[in-house]
C-alpha cells in the first residue's frame, strides 16, 4: 500500500502486511499517511480490547499517536449533548462512547482520528459529519454510512475498516537506523482487586488499557468509564500527573454553572467556543484573548471561585504505566479527586508511596505489570 506521505510531507512511505496478503484492516476510502495508519491501528487496538475487558462499546480519539481521550458507552451529560448538539436522553451507545472520549479534550481532539468498537450507524456517521475529525477506524459500516462520511474534507476523509478476526504475530519488530528489534507482545495483566466498587475496578481496567497504548510515560484519570486526562510522553512521571490533573480540572470546571452559562454570539464557531471555554476556567487569560472574548460573548462572564469547584470533583481513579518513583505523584494526584491508584510497584520507594495513599484514603491496587509503549 503506497502511503500518501511518510511522517512529514516530502517522506514517501508505503505499508506491507508482516504476512503477505493478511491485512488487520483495509482502506475503505481516502488515502491514508504513515500517521494516521499509526493513529488508526493503535485506537483498534485500544477499543477492541476495552470493548472485550468491560462488554461495552468502546471508542477513542487519537491524535499523534496518543488517545486525546477514551471512554465505553455510557451517560453523555448535558454539557456534552448541548457541546455536540445532541439528545442525551436518545443518544445511542457507540455515538455515546465517542462523544464522551472527544470530550475529555475537546481542544485536543480538534482533527482526530477516531476509532470505535463496533460498526459505524447512521447516528455516528451524522455526529462525525458535523466535527473537525481526519478518519475513522470501525469493524464495519452500516449502509449509507461510508457516502455521508466520504463527504468529509472535500472528500479527504479517511474511512478503514479493521478485521475482527485477525490475531497479531506473536512477536513485533521495529528497524531504527539499520538495527532491527524484535520483542514479544505485550499481554494486559488481569486486575483482581476484590475490595474496589465495581465501578472503580472497571474504571481502572479502562485506564490500563488506554495506558497501552498511549505514549511513555504516561498515566490517566478515569471516572465513570470515561478518561478525564491523559498524560503522555514526559520524560518525569510527576510532570505526566500534573498534565493530566489539569487536564482532569479543565473537565470538571467546564461543569461549572458560570461555564455553563457562557453565551456566545450566534456567529462563533464550535471550537471556538470550547478553546474560550477553557481558557475562562483556566482563568489566565492573555490580553488579546479578553479582546477576543469581548467580541464573542454577547454577555459579560461570570467569575467564580475555581477551588472551590475543583474541591468537589470526587471518586477518580488514576493509573500509571509505570512505577510510581516518589509520593509527589499522589500527593498531586489526590488534589483532583483520586479515590483509586493502580500502578506496577517496585520503586525503591514504594512504601512510601503506600503510606501516601493511606494518608489521603486512596484505595492501592499494584498490577506488577509495566505498561510502556513507544
């Protein structure tokens, strides 16, 4: 399969099956690059197996080879239906499960590649036609749903289809600068915590499977099968559960009733509305922004006391792919609404970490299974 560009325009890729003629997934429409061919089989693999572990449908929006968010089907709150322009009484369950991974990051989800667990409907077809959204990765599309999504992007919209059925090579291999690596794959440990409330085990077998396939080091808030943030990427694990805390916060102050009752003019676009949105609560605005909002606002903002608010942001469960080195990791995680930590253990100062979580009432569980992926 020729690519339409490698990672950067001007690179020319290509894309072979490890076996000849056994493809995990087929382009149904539009020309994929060597991004979104990484963004579309790493959200399959992410779905599928939350799908699997949690028996709901699951979707994920990636963008640069991350998940922006992820969540199963579940309640779209009205914050989110007025944000999508749907009913949340009607609103079925794989559109469900997508509207609730976008908005755990809306300004991060601008242009995603999305990915769902089950086949494509009409409603979801309608949903995506109206996003800022580059593709899609599903089993399968319902009739009539891959003409309203080849419309997108004057037609650039990507549309592939994953098998169900293809089982991955045992090992993966990797060429980098003449060398290649070759390793097993990964399995996702089971998490057998009999003390946790089924919601918060579910929540935290979301999060280890998010984590698999997010960027190292990374960890993740989850409340009520949905992930509030996502850190990806940092070199220092604390700056991974700060990122993703505020993350957590941005969510939780977008509830707000003064963020809620924002009124824009007419003419402003929706993401528009979700960058001002969250620039009010992250209330730091630059002088040209306050312009701006002036000129979008068709009625003054309310101020409000954020810590306040954040304060009641409650049972959060928050995973990492790695060991937790330091307690600082929950002394922040706790500031945002952690109840619940599963992480590997093994750090030279685990105890601690143990007697932190004791401290703020955290419920503990170790996987003893590190979750990098790069």
């Amino acid at each position: 399969m020729e690519l339409r560009y490698g990672i950067n325009p001007g690179q020319a890729a290509s894309a072979l099956p490890v076996v000849a003629g056994e493809w995990p997934v087929r382009v149904v429409h539009g020309e994929p690059s060597y991004i979104n061919m990484l963004d579309a089989l790493n959200g399959w693999q992410l779905v599928r197996e939350a799908s699997q572990s949690l028996g709901k449908p699951a979707a994920a929006s990636f963008k640069h080879v991350s998940p922006a968010g992820a969540a199963v089907a579940g309640a779209v709150d009205e914050v989110a239906a007025g944000l999508y322009g749907v009913d949340s009484g009607s609103v079925a369950e794989l559109t469900s499960a997508y509207l609730r991974a976008r908005d755990a990051d809306p300004k991060s989800s601008y242009g995603d590649f999305a990915a769902v667990s089950d086949p494509v409907d009409g409603e979801l077809a309608e949903v995506l036609g109206g996003l800022v959204c580059d593709g899609i990765i599903a089993p399968g599309y319902e009739p009539g749903t891959v003409e309203r999504l080849s419309r997108k992007k004057k037609g650039r919209f990507l549309v592939i289809e994953a098998d169900r059925e293809f089982v991955p090579p045992r090992e993966e291999v990797r060429e980098v600068y003449g060398v290649r690596l070759t390793q097993e794959r990964s399995q996702l440990p089971e998490l057998d915590a009999k003390e946790l409330p089924a919601g918060a085990l579910e929540d935290l077998r979301l999060g280890m499977t998010v984590l698999r396939y997010t960027q190292s080091n990374s960890v993740c808030y989850v409340r009520g099968g949905m992930t509030l943030g996502i850190g990806a990427g940092q070199q220092s694990r604390v700056d991974c559960t700060r990122l993703a805390g505020a993350k957590a916060d941005i969510w939780w102050l977008r509830r707000h009733p003064a963020i809620r009752g924002l009124v824009f003019r007419g003419d402003v676009k929706r993401q528009e509305r979700i960058n001002l949105q969250i620039r009010w609560c992250e209330g730091d605005l630059t002088a040209p922004e306050l312009e701006r909002m002036k000129l979008d606002l068709a009625e003054a903002p309310q101020e409000f006391e954020r810590a306040d608010w954040l304060r009641t942001l409650d049972d959060v469960a928050f995973v990492s792919d790695g060991a937790l080195p330091f307690r600082d990791n929950v002394d922040h995680a706790q500031r945002h609404g952690v109840r619940y930590i599963a992480e590997p253990g093994g750090s030279i100062r685990s105890d601690e970490v143990a007697q932190a979580c004791a401290e703020y009432g955290i419920t503990l569980t170790r996987t003893n299974a590190r979750l990098f992926h790069h």
